[in-house]
C-alpha cells in the first residue's frame, strides 16, 4: 500500500482495514477511487455496468487505450499500477434497490458516485437509516465557483458534497476540476468516517 509516513500506526491499520464501496466509476467515482487508494485504503468494491468512451477522457481516471472496456476493469487495473496490494472487487452490474446492499455487503463506508438523480436517490433510500454510512455528491457541473462545493449533513447517516444546485446542462457541462474536487472532497470524508473523524 502507499505509505504515508505522517500517519500514526493505528490510523494506517484503520485504513488498510477498511473497505468501501464507490457506486460509479465515472467522473466522481473513478477520482474518488483513485485518491482512496494512495491514501492507504485497503480494499474497494466498485460497482458500474459501463463501458470507457472517449467524451469520459476529459474527467475520469482512464485513458485512450482502455476505451471500450467495462470502466470497472479498466478502473480496477488502473488503481493497482498504484497499488498492487490493494483488493479491489470490480462489479460490472446496474445497481438497484434490490441489489445495492447486497453488493456493497461488508463495506465500511459506501460512496455514491452515478449521474442521474434516480440512481442518487435510489441510494440514499438504501442507505438512510444505516447503518453503514453513504457519502453522495449533488451539484458539481461547470467551472469556477470553488467555494461553493461544501460539506453537509443530511440526518445522521448521509454526507452531501456540492453546490445543491448546478446539473450538468450545455451551459454548465460536466468539467475534470470542479468533478475533481468533488471526487476529492467524497474521498476526503469517506477517509474521516473510517477514523472516525467528523468529515
């Protein structure tokens, strides 16, 4: 696993420990994936039924040679150049709510990283009352604005990353550093939720 010397023993062995879960692997999901594990995190279990594309190469962690894989495979291939002692289980399946608990079974925290506001909502129904903790992310798209992507609480369970407001619209497209920030900031608090640190 990559080593970051300014952690604690114990902090490093939470990490290590741990196992979450990114629904997506998209803009949000494949970034947020990628800083998991150069932060230590043992294992993962990415769920997606997608293939890469080329219009995916402006904002997510694939590149040109792995256009037409299953994203998770690719994804999953790429994590491991970083660290190849990292677990990673690469679920190639469209979530449900009748299999989305069953998926990320055993996770200690579950990211949700999808495009459309019925997947996102679909998750936070499943993951509401817990009582493993979910981290979501809700309006991101365009450019500037920085300060804007913030933290909230919704209830006891569910860590909201975004602006709330901006969807991806032909004014506002989807864009790789205001993508990337949120992928960072949902890395960021899944990490805290693992040490049990107010994200």
């Amino acid at each position: 696993m990559p080593v970051n010397s300014y952690l604690r023993p114990d902090e490093a062995n939470a990490l290590v420990s741990a196992c979450v879960g990114i629904a997506g692997a998209g803009g949000l999901g494949s970034n947020c994936a990628m800083h998991l594990v150069r932060s230590g995190i043992g294992k993962l279990v990415i769920a997606d039924f997608d293939t890469v594309n080329e219009s995916n190469l402006n904002r997510q962690f694939f590149f040109r040679d792995q256009v037409g894989r299953a994203k998770v495979e690719a994804l999953k291939e790429n994590l491991l150049r970083i660290s190849p002692e990292c677990d990673i289980k690469a679920v190639a399946v469209k979530l449900d709510s009748h299999n989305v608990r069953e998926v990320f079974a055993g996770c200690n925290v579950v990211v949700e990283a999808f495009d459309s506001t019925e997947a996102k909502a679909m998750m936070a129904m499943a993951f509401a009352k817990g009582p493993v903790p979910l981290v979501t992310a809700s309006g991101l798209a365009g450019w500037g604005r920085s300060n804007a992507i913030r933290l909230r609480r919704i209830g006891a369970n569910i860590v909201a990353i975004g602006d709330g407001e901006t969807a991806v619209s032909p004014e506002t497209p989807p864009f790789s550093p205001r993508v990337g920030i949120a992928a960072a900031m949902e890395a960021n608090a899944a990490i805290s939720l693992v040490l049990g640190v107010e994200p």
